[in-house]
C-alpha cells in the first residue's frame, strides 16, 4: 500500500501508510499516529493528514518523544499532512 509523493523540502518520498484523521480531536490524532506507527518498521514514512491546527502544532514533539523524526508539515487544500520517518 506504499505510494510514493513529493514532499516539499525532501523531493519524492515513499509513504508507507497514511492515516486518516480529518474531523478527530486532541488526542485522536495522536493515537492513531501511535498505532500505526507500531505496525510499520523502522525507517518507513507515515503520513498524518488532519484538518486540527492544535494537533498539527504537537506532531513536531510529539515525534521527538517517540524517537520519530519529523520530516514536514504542508499547508493542502482544507488539511494539513504531516509526515514522520519511524526511528529504529
């Protein structure tokens, strides 16, 4: 289910999973994030897409604390995508 997109800054990336989260409070985005960030391996891209300016603030923290690392949050039509590169 990987796909590949650009992603401004680092060119083309592949994504790994996409998670959903358009509508979803604090922390909804958060947990979902976590699981699947347990479901893919290390190095894999995971990308959020949400539309709550409060949770897009926390991702860049909120990776560090999980040992992620956060690659970019981009501006889209109605949402932001935030994209994250699982640690080892």
């Amino acid at each position: 289910m990987a796909r590949a997109t650009d992603v401004p800054g680092l060119g083309k990336t592949l994504v790994a999973r996409s998670v959903n989260c358009i509508g979803a409070m604090c922390p909804r985005p958060q947990l979902l994030t976590l699981k699947v960030l347990g479901e893919v391996g290390p190095g894999e891209v995971v990308e959020i897409v949400l539309d709550n300016p409060t949770a897009v603030e926390g991702f860049p923290a909120l990776a560090e604390t999980l040992g992620c690392a956060h690659l970019a949050s981009v501006r889209d039509f109605g949402c932001w995508r935030v994209y994250l590169r699982k640690g080892s």
